[in-house]
C-alpha cells in the first residue's frame, strides 16, 4: 500500500483560499486512483473530489463544485486540492486516499473503495 502525507491546512477567512498537497511514498504513485474527503466535527466524512490515475478524469461533490480544483503530478508523487472561495462549512479536517486502478480513467466517490488514508489536515474557516 501507498503511504499518504497531507499538508497545507490552516485558518483561513472566507473567501480566501488554501492549497492542500497529499505525498505518496512508492513508485507506483502513477497506478493509484486519488480522492480528497473531508470530516467536519460531529458529523460522516464526505466525499469532495477524486482524479484518475491519469489526471485525465475528475469528480467533485456538488458543495464544491467550482470553487475546488483536484489535480495531480506523478513525477512528485503527489495530488493537489486548490481550494478557493472558502466558506465557513468548509471547516474540516481533510483526507487524502488511494486505491489501486487497473483503469486509466477509474475515479470513485465512495470512500469504500479506497484503501489507504493519509492522517488528515485540519482547515478551518471563520466567517
């Protein structure tokens, strides 16, 4: 399995923006489908953006449609979640994860299907 590092949280006002960045350890960053959740205190974690082992394919929960960008470089092993626009329900601690693809365009929203997790960054946004 892949190891993932996330990096790039903070406090941030809204409206603002954050980048977060997920490391992955390995050699074969390139064969992994890569999503983005996120888990707000007292409630489920949720989806918000996943990318292909390509790059070619993405998907994003509709709350941050337009406002998130998921992207990846499989020369740094590492995949991106530019975040803009940011509103106080954005306030999570945010996951990386990974699952393994034999598909070029495989993405997934359901954090069932993923198999490695990073430890999370806390983003918090005050109105």
């Amino acid at each position: 399995q892949v190891q993932l590092v996330e990096s790039g949280g903070g406090l941030v006002q809204a409206g603002g923006s954050l980048r977060l960045s997920c490391a992955a350890s390995g050699r074969t960053f390139s064969s992994y489908a890569m999503g983005w959740f996120r888990q707000a205190p007292g409630k489920e974690r949720e989806f918000v953006a996943a990318i292909s082992r390509s790059g070619s394919r993405t998907r994003y929960a509709d709350s941050v449609k337009g406002r998130f960008t998921i992207s990846r470089d499989n020369a740094k092993n590492t995949v991106y979640l530019q975040m803009n626009s940011l509103k106080p329900e954005d306030t999570a601690d945010y996951y990386c994860a990974a699952t393994l693809s034999r598909n070029y365009y495989y993405t997934s929203s359901s954090s069932y299907d993923y198999n490695s997790w990073g430890q999370g960054t806390q983003v918090t946004v005050s109105s």
